[in-house]
C-alpha cells in the first residue's frame, strides 16, 4: 500500500492512493468518527490509516496544501487571513482491547441536551472513540468543508502519541518541517469533555534511594533497614501543602505524591536498599528548573539519593491572546484547568497559546468500554465552525 513522506509529498496533485477505507469529510461528523474507529491505528501501526485521511483530503478538499510526514497527514489554507489556527490530533490509539469495530447504541437512556432539554442517548462505542478519533473527526470535517474560513486552518493529524515521546510524529514535525507548526492559536482535540481545558501542568518524576546493611532479621543490629531509612520522605509527603495558582482565569491544583515503592529481600533479611519514586505535578508558572528546585527543597537535609527520572514542563493557558479570546467566546465562556499533560506543551514551548478542545469524557479513554456521546461530537465541531466562519459565537 502506497506511503509517502515528507521529501516527496508536497505535491498536492499526486494521485490518491487506492484501495484504502473510504472516509466521507463532508458527511455526518460521527459518522466520520466511527469510520476512523474501525480503522485499527496502534501507535506505530498508523500507515492505514493515514493512506485513507491522506486519500480523503487529496479527493474531497482541493483547497487544501496536503502533506505526508511518515504516518502524519498535514494540510493548509493559504488564504492570507490575519491569524492561522492549527487543530492537531493524533491518529494513534492504545491496543485495542476487543473494541474494534466501532458500534453504536441509540436510546440507551435519556441524556441532557445542550439547553437542558431531554433526549434518547446516541452512544458510539469502539477503541478511540474518546481519546481522539472523535476530534479527529470534528477537525478533518471542518478542514475540508470550511473553503472560506475566517482564519486560515492548518490540520496536523500524527502519529504515535500514545507511546514514548521519542517516537511521537509532532517532534518529528517539529524537526523536518517547523513551517507547518506556525500559528497564531493551537486547538489539540484531546477530550476535554466540551470544554476548553487551557494550558497544561508540568510532570516531575524523581527517585529518592536509602541505602542500609544487609542482614538476618533475627539479628537485625547487625544491619541497617534501608525501608526504614525512607521515612522521612514520607514524613515530608504527608506533610506537604500543595499549592493551588490562579493563571488567567485557570485555577492549577499541585500535587505532590508517593507513586511507587520498592525493596526489600525476603521475609527473612533486612533490606539494604530501598527506593520511593515522586511524581510532582507543578502549576504552567513554574518553569522545569523551578519545579526541580522546589522537590529538592522538599527533601532538603533527607539522607537519600535523588534521580530524575522523568521531567516535562507545562504550558500556561494564554487565554489573552486575541485569537484566543474569540475562541473561548464561541465556546460560551468555559473554560478550567488541564490538570495532566499534553501536547499543547509542545506548542506552547514555540510560544503559541494551546488549548485542549474536544469530545468524550478523558476518565473513559483507553478504557475497554470507551464511548463518547456523538450529540458532544456534533456540539463540538458547531462551536469550531462558528469559531472559525465568524470569529465570534453565532
């Protein structure tokens, strides 16, 4: 099956590449989002389908620049509008766990409506659905019905997200083709639940080591329990006051927290090492080293080793930047915190406001009974075409 990188596909009149699955843009939104589903994409198994969303732009949105980067698919206006918005999303999921195809279940309950109203369910079931095929859909839909947007739209859908950083399509990108990042807001389709979820919180992985003297229980004064020697890390843990920082609005929630002990030898023996892993989610207004300051500070005069293991800054909400602004205002004013990270990090390191947008309940992804509501899919993708036809809510 035909695959095409970066060197050779700027050429957006080259063939579209056969024998794919066919994806209707133009149709119903979750109804592109089920076709996405049942097309299985396990990080770096994304060839599929990346032919068929490259196939589909290069058929269906003629008014589009159309890019291959490896399993990456990329496409652009070029109006020379005042302001560029980039929706970005990864094509990747976790493994499927015996939730593909997708499946839908209409009237499995009554569900509230956007203005309160009650309605039957319409429920779309399947690997992805939430975490971000949905997105996925709502983003490709608009790329290539929207011939006369308001802002130019660049579409970066990549690959291998779900897996270690190093693999991830958007460093990838970052490196090979640095143009196709430019713009002036970033909307990541990760589920936000339909709201706006601004900026992103750090992660900090450190692991704090005792070290002691291996000994026979029965004569433990002839060693040194290394478990022992890690009580006061927790003392330190079970003392500590996560702060809480107001940025634009966003109310951030720090936290501090044990995530992993390990040691000991056997029932019998008194452990002469012993190590606690620390993650720390740290508020955008932290920088990396501020937040590693401040764990060593944490710690200070412990008598345990201490390792970075793990460390990613966060992104702050940039909310007052002006393309920004009309966004949230086509949501109808909401807005919160994102608490966990992602890529908006990334995009938020090149000096662009990120925001996280997009359907589906984030508790319920890589979950086998993952589902998201398609009313939420369609609310979504009116709120971005009225974002992006008007600049203001309709």
């Amino acid at each position: 099956m035909a695959s095409r990188d970066a060197t050779d596909a700027d050429d957006s009149t080259a063939a579209v590449v056969p024998d794919v699955p066919w994806l209707d843009l133009a149709g119903d939104v979750a109804d592109l989002a089920a076709a996405l589903v049942d097309i299985p994409s396990v990080s770096q198994d994304e060839a599929l389908i990346a032919d068929s969303v490259e196939s589909a732009l290069r058929a269906q949105a003629p008014h589009l620049e159309v890019l291959r980067s490896g399993n990456a698919v990329l496409a652009r206006t070029t109006l020379g509008r005042a302001r560029r918005v980039m929706l970005a999303g990864h094509l990747d999921t976790v493994p499927i766990a015996g939730n593909v195809p997708s499946r839908r279940v209409t009237g499995a309950g009554d569900a509230e409506g956007a203005q309160g109203e009650v309605r039957e369910a319409d429920l779309l079931y399947g690997c992805g659905t939430v975490d971000m095929k949905s997105g996925d859909a709502v983003f490709l839909h608009l790329a290539a019905t929207l011939t006369a947007p308001v802002h130019d739209i660049t579409l970066v859908l990549y690959d291998c997200e779900e897996i270690a950083a190093e693999y991830n399509g958007l460093g990838r990108i970052e490196r090979d083709l640095p143009g196709w990042l430019e713009s002036d807001v970033a909307v990541l389709g990760e589920p936000s639940d339909g709201v706006i979820e601004a900026g992103c919180q750090g992660t900090l992985r450190v692991r704090l080591t005792a070290e002691g003297v291996r000994s026979h229980s029965a004569r433990s004064w002839l060693g040194v329990n290394a478990v022992h020697g890690l009580a006061p890390v927790l003392q330190r843990l079970a003392g500590y006051a996560p702060r809480q920082v107001d940025i634009d609005g966003c109310v951030y929630r720090e936290g501090l927290q044990a995530v992993r002990i390990t040691g000991g030898v056997a029932g019998n023996v008194v452990p002469d090492a012993a190590s606690i892993d620390v993650n720390f989610r740290f508020a955008p207004d932290r920088t990396a080293d501020e937040a590693l300051e401040h764990v060593h500070g944490v710690f200070a005069g412990v008598d345990a080793g201490m390792e970075v293991t793990d460390l990613s800054p966060g992104a702050l909400p940039g909310l007052a930047a002006p393309a920004a602004v009309e966004l949230v205002a086509a949501a109808g004013g909401r807005f919160r915190a994102k608490y966990g990270w992602t890529d908006v990090a990334r995009f938020a390191a090149r000096g662009i406001p990120a925001v996280n947008y997009g359907p589906g309940d984030p508790n319920l992804a890589h979950t086998r009974g993952e589902f998201v509501d398609t009313a939420q899919i369609h609310q979504v993708a009116q709120v971005l075409r009225s974002y992006l036809t008007t600049g203001v809510p309709e």
